[in-house]
C-alpha cells in the first residue's frame, strides 16, 4: 500500500491497530474514531464521540485495542478514569465500563496479550493498576515510588510479568502475583523515561526512551545491561520495534523533530530510513503486520499510513569521508577502504546474476581507515593549560583584584601572556590601577612578580650618593654631575659645575655645612638610610631658607608682579595697603593643588563581553566562563542565557573528561542562575551493591539476598549479620561492626579473615 494521509480538525493523542490488522483506532482530547485500511485509502467507520452526554472520559491520553477480542477497546483519560468500550453494543453510545481508581491522569492503558479480561494502566499519582473486566473493578495495586508512571507494558514473552517506567528514569519489572514487591528495578535514563517497548523477537530485549535524547536497548537477564544506546537529536516520546527485523525501531520525538526515524542499532548516529510527511510533532506510532508499513498520527491533524519505500534514505546522503579537529590540536580523518579486487573470468560472468547492495541496506560493519594526526606541541589550548589552569585558578573567596592578579599569575607560569594580560586588564577596568605602571605596560617579567630578580638600584644609589656628598672637588665627582678641577679649567666648565653644586644644594642635596669653600678635605658625614633611628640628633638636618646666609637685612624690597598675588588676598585688599611696600605677600607653593576634571565613568561591559565571545570562538571556552563567575552579576544583562548555558556545559565536560571532579562541582555552584547547569547537582546518585557470594544485585534495605538466601552483610570477626553501621575495606571488600573492626586494627594490619590484604578503613 502506498503513502496515504487524512486530515482531521483536531489532533490526536494515539492510535492502535485491531487484532487483524485491518482497522486503525485514533483518540485524542476531541477525537475518538475508526478507520478501516483498504488498498488506496484510509475510510472513516465510527466516531465513538458520538452522543449528547460528552465529559472528560471521551478525553484521551492513550488507546489500546484488545488483542484476544477485537470488540474491546480501552482508553486512558486525562481527569483519571480509565474507560473500556464494546464496539458490539446496538446503542449509540460505545463506552462499556469507567474506572476511576486513579487520582490524577492515567498516561498509558495494557491489555493481557493472552487474557482478555486484564488491562493494566499507569498513571501520574504513581500506582499502577491491575483490572478485571470480568469482575468490574481494580483486583491489585501495585507503587512504583515515583512521582509518575509514564508507560507500562505486559511481557509478551511471559504471562505473568510487565514492566513499568516512570518520571525518575527507572525501569521495574513486576509480578502481577506480588504486588507488594518489585521483582527487580534498576535507574535506565538520567531524566524521565517516556515510553518502552519490549522486543516481538529476543524474549530478554526493552527498549526504553526519555528526555535525556536516547533510546536504550537492555538485555533483561540477571543483571541488566545495556545492549546499545542511540543517540537522538531531541527528547524521545515513543518507540516501537519493527516487525521481523531484529535490529530495527522506529521512534518520534517530544521537541523540535517532526520526523518519524527508524534506526538499526548497530548504527546508532544516523537513522536507517525517516519519514518526514507530518509537518509537527508525532504524538503515535504503530507498525503492522508487514514491516514496510507504519501507522501515525500528530499535532497537525493528520493520521498517515507510511510505505517504506517512500521514506528518506539518511545514509546515502552522509559523505563517506570525514575529517576532525580536536580541541587539542589533533587532526583525525576517516575514509572507506575500496576493495581492490575484482573477479575475472568466470567469476565475473557470476557476479552479474548477483544483486548489488544499495548504501542504504549496509547496515551491518562498514571497513574503514582512520588516520590520527597528532600536534607535537600544544596549540593555542592544550591538555596541560586546561588542567593545570582549571586546578590553580582562583573563582571567589578574595577581592577581585586579587582573583585578577592571581590568576594573571598562573597563566604568566604556563606561558600564556595573553590570557594573563586579559586578566590584568579586568583588573584595572573594573577595579583600577593599583602598583605602578607594571600593570599598565604589561611586563611579564617584573621584580615584583618574580623573586628570583633583584631590582636595579644603580639609579637609586647614585641619588643617594649625591644627596650625601655635595661640594668639593676632592674624591672624585660628587657634584651630581659636574666636572672636577682636573678635568676641565675653562670657565665655562667652572660656571657649570658651580651652578650644579648650587642646584644640589638648594635642593637639600648637601652635608651637615651649608656650603665649602677652599680645597680642603671635607668630613663627610655617612647617611645610613638602614637604620635611621641610629642617626645623629645632635646635627641640625635642618634646610635653610636661603643657601647663602645674607650680609645685612634687606629693608627695601622690589615689587611683586601682578601676576605673583596671592590668590587669598582680593583687590580691595591690595589698594588699602597702600602699595605693596612693606606688605608681605604669600608667594604661590611649589606643590600646587591639581584638582581632577570630573568625568563621566566608561562603560566597558560591552567590551568585555566581545572579549568572551573571542576566547570562546578561539576553542578556549575556559577563560569565558572562569572570566563570568568572577565578574559576577557585572555582565548578567548582556549575556545570552543559551550561550552561557552552553559555554558551562561544555567547561563542565571538560572537566570530567579530566577527572577534575572538585573543579567541576565549583563550577556548577557558582550556575545559580542556569537552571540546567545547576541542577547537575541536585541528582541523585544510586549505588547499586551486589552480593558477596552469588554476586546478585540487592534490593533496597534487604537483608537477606534473593537468590542464595545469604545475609547481605556479615562481620568478619563475630560473623553476624550487622544491622547497624558497615563497615569494609574497598581493597577486599571485607568488613564488619564499626567497633569490631576499630578493636582488630589497633592492633593487626591484615584483612580478619585471613585473605591477606593489609586493610585500609577509611
């Protein structure tokens, strides 16, 4: 049958298909109808909304059609009922018999595949359901411990268990006969699980789909594991095997993909075949018979009968070569290996009676050459600058500008000038400049940051020779740079040195005299800047006013400029003195106030963002987000939330790809303000522990195992069962009472029962 598609007015929610593969059942919130498959087309049998007396259990989450009898269908409503109808009754009106056993909305309806009378449903207050049509009402209950239950299915395979899956990401098996216990119960998916399916051909295989973007198939034999993950681009809402092939299923999703994907799951990155009519989300998906056919339905109101041969191959799109850049610099290409040989001869004659494989049906192992290209220095980022990076940079617990300095630190050490430049340019953009003008030249070597170099004090001390000895010419220069007598007698070099000598003395550059005259020798006095509480108080240190002390007193003196008033004396001041004769002005100070001219501040945060985006499209996703958490709240509002979010993310992985456990969890601490990120840490974490004889996996709080009857744990010293504090060595796993074990190790080393192992209790 080809493609065939009809159009409702409203969308529906599921659809099932009868026992005899000839009619197709819809139901939604505001449709509930029957179609019957003919060759070409998709004809309209019963509308089962049909009525005057319409309420909410005409409003469906789920359809079942029941296998055994193709009269009975159920459905699961959406105010909590679960609702059986008979397609027999001469009345208009279908609807047979309501259950409103549950609370809350029932997401998924099971019929018994061997008996027609039981139907199982699983809803969001948590209970699973276990009806008898025979007797009208619920005969067991059965509590999942979780805040949902998102589907539930009968094992095919065996008549007396099913298995459920819920809101934590669980998966239990149950036994219908106890419904006071789980049979076995492991953690599938980090999220939500949305739908299960078990395999119509290999008894052990479920395939379980949730929020966390993949399917998973587990193999169900005494502990699970897990036979193959796919990898799906969006949330996953259902999941169906598809007939009479053992590695293929078909699956839709929640968000964003409106294809229905058929995967083999030996390959899981890219679907095997897609179906791509519906033009939103697919809400249902049913196989028939024929494994070349499927059923749908979704939001755009359509319900679709596929041909496969009309679906997209995605295979004979992918290019069969590939090439990759890791974040270490490291190249990787890919290429498929061409078989070298052809048959000649008569061999040849028989290969064109043979049928050539199309790209799309090679679904099993392809051969292929993978060449690794590796840098034999580290880029720009490498492993080294991560790690080492990541472990000694500083996020909060100090200033900021002692984060910036710190961290400018550490990439100085790694050799990244640029990053440390970054750092102290934040410093000074939102803290200020402080220590000199290191921080505004950059150097990257300075005697301040490196102890191991003296600074250079030959400047210094020459100051400080001249200011102790000025005057004379004996015992060499010590003018502050003037010639001596000897070498130089003109007058010209005579006037200079002696204006240099006067110049050094006025500027307090001088010994205890005021000045020398003569050849004789002078008694220089050391001026130990070391100790200066071990100085001379006897030496008057002060400087004198003039450098010559006048003759007599100056009586008449000279006009003062105009310019030269005293800003504190006003006009009016000035024509009552009569003159400036013997009015004694305030001459202006050599240190002049400088008042600073009143600036808007810079916004600089747009800069600073652009300075993210630069590292983080330069592979260095590390120095954007470590630059966020220390800034803080600074940059909130120019930021996107979706590249934060995205830039953490990937930091994060890098961490736990570098088993930087502790980094990464300080990392997520300080993602407060993304949801996504932050509640990395809000997941709990289960640790499933197995018995130390038969290696079973135990249940929660069981004392006893199930399978060999033994106590989960016994103390190696009194061999008794402990009920109390556990505790073992993580080398033998031996282990016993916290007091008896305290007792055995203050005095033995070795494991108490005798295995040999010195023990370590942590």
């Amino acid at each position: 049958m080809r493609t065939v598609c009809v159009t409702q007015d409203v969308p529906a929610n599921a659809l099932a298909l009868s026992p005899d593969d000839l009619q197709v059942v819809i139901a939604g919130r505001y449709v509930f109808k029957i179609f019957s498959i003919e060759d070409d087309d998709l004809v309209e049998k019963a509308n089962l909304r049909a009525g005057k007396h319409l309420n909410l259990n005409f409003s469906c989450n789920d359809v079942v059609w029941n296998p055994v009898e193709d009269c009975v269908l159920a459905t699961a409503s959406t105010n909590g009922a679960v609702v059986t109808w008979n397609l027999n009754k001469s009345s208009r009106s279908k609807l047979d018999c309501v259950f409103n056993d549950h609370s809350r909305t029932v997401h998924k309806v099971s019929f018994h595949p061997s008996e027609p009378h039981l139907l199982i449903s699983g809803s969001h207050d948590g209970f699973m359901k276990l009806f008898d049509l025979r007797r009208r009402e619920a005969s067991q209950t059965f509590t999942s411990n979780a805040e949902s239950v998102r589907d539930v299915q009968f094992n095919p395979h065996h008549n007396m268990t099913f298995c459920a899956v819920s809101e934590n990401g669980n998966v239990q098996l149950w036994d219908m006969r106890r419904a006071d216990r789980v049979e076995k119960q492991f953690t599938a998916h980090g999220g939500p699980i949305f739908a299960l399916d078990w395999h119509p051909e290999v008894k052990t295989w479920i395939a379980t789909a949730g929020r966390d973007k993949t399917i998973k198939v587990w193999d169900l034999n005494e502990i699970p594991t897990v036979c193959n993950t796919i990898q799906t681009i969006a949330s996953v809402g259902r999941v169906k095997w598809r007939p009479n092939t053992k590695y293929h299923i078909a699956s839709s999703a929640l968000l964003w993909d409106c294809s229905i994907n058929v995967w083999d799951i030996r390959r899981p990155y890219i679907p095997l075949a897609a179906f791509n009519e519906h033009k939103n989300l697919t809400t249902g998906i049913c196989w028939r018979a024929d494994p070349n056919n499927l059923l749908s339905v979704g939001k755009d109101c359509t319900l679709i009968h596929h041909s496969f041969q009309d679906a997209t191959r995605p295979m004979e799109e992918v290019n069969p070569a590939a090439l990759g850049i890791s974040i270490y610099g490291n190249i990787t290409n890919a290429t498929r290996i061409k078989e070298d040989y052809e048959p000649s001869g008569s061999l040849a004659k028989l290969s064109m009676f043979r049928k050539t494989a199309a790209l799309n049906e090679h679904n099993g192992q392809v051969l292929s050459s993978i060449q690794v290209m590796t840098c034999e220095e580290d880029g720009p980022v490498s492993a080294h600058h991560i790690v080492q990076s990541a472990k000694q940079y500083l996020l909060t617990g100090r200033s900021l500008a002692e984060i910036c300095e710190h961290n400018a630190g550490v990439a100085r050490k790694l050799n990244r000038h640029q990053v440390a430049l970054t750092w102290q340019m934040l410093q000074m953009l939102y803290v200020g400049v402080s220590g000199g003008s290191d921080h505004l030249s950059g150097h990257q070597g300075s005697s301040r940051d490196d102890p191991t170099i003296q600074p250079d004090t030959s400047l210094e001390n020459e100051q400080r020779s001249a200011r102790h000895f000025s005057g004379g010419d004996a015992g060499g220069d010590t003018s502050g740079g003037g010639f001596s007598a000897e070498e130089g007698d003109t007058e010209t070099d005579d006037t200079d040195n002696h204006d240099l000598k006067l110049t050094n003395i006025a500027s307090g550059m001088t010994i205890n005299q005021d000045f020398f005259f003569g050849d004789g020798e002078i008694n220089q006095i050391p001026f130990d800047y070391d100790n200066l509480n071990n100085m001379d108080t006897s030496q008057d240190w002060t400087l004198p006013n003039e450098a010559f002390e006048p003759r007599h007193d100056i009586l008449h003196r000279s006009a003062i400029p105009p310019q030269e008033f005293s800003s504190k004396c006003s006009p009016r001041e000035i024509q009552d003195a009569g003159g400036v004769s013997g009015y004694v002005m305030e001459t202006p100070s050599l240190l002049s106030e400088v008042r600073g001219i009143t600036t808007s501040p810079w916004e600089c945060s747009e800069l600073v963002v652009d300075m993210l985006y630069y590292y983080a499209n330069q592979e260095d996703v590390q120095m954007s987000v470590t630059c966020i958490i220390v800034l803080g709240d600074r940059l909130k509002e120019l930021l996107d939330a979706e590249q934060v979010e995205h830039w953490f993310l990937s930091y994060i992985d890098l961490l736990q790809h570098f088993e930087l456990w502790n980094v990464a969890n300080q990392v997520i601490q300080h993602a407060a303000g993304l949801p996504s990120v932050y509640q990395q840490n809000q997941q709990s974490t289960t640790v499933t522990l197995n018995c130390g004889r038969c290696n079973y996996p135990l249940s929660r709080n069981s004392l006893l195992c199930r399978k060999c009857g033994c106590a989960s744990a016994t103390c190696a010293l009194c061999h008794g069962m402990v009920r109390g504090l556990y505790v073992w060595c993580q080398g033998c796993s031996h282990g016993g009472h916290l007091h008896h074990i305290m007792q055995w190790m203050a005095n033995n080393k070795a494991c108490p029962t005798g295995c040999g192992h010195l023990c370590e209790y942590i």
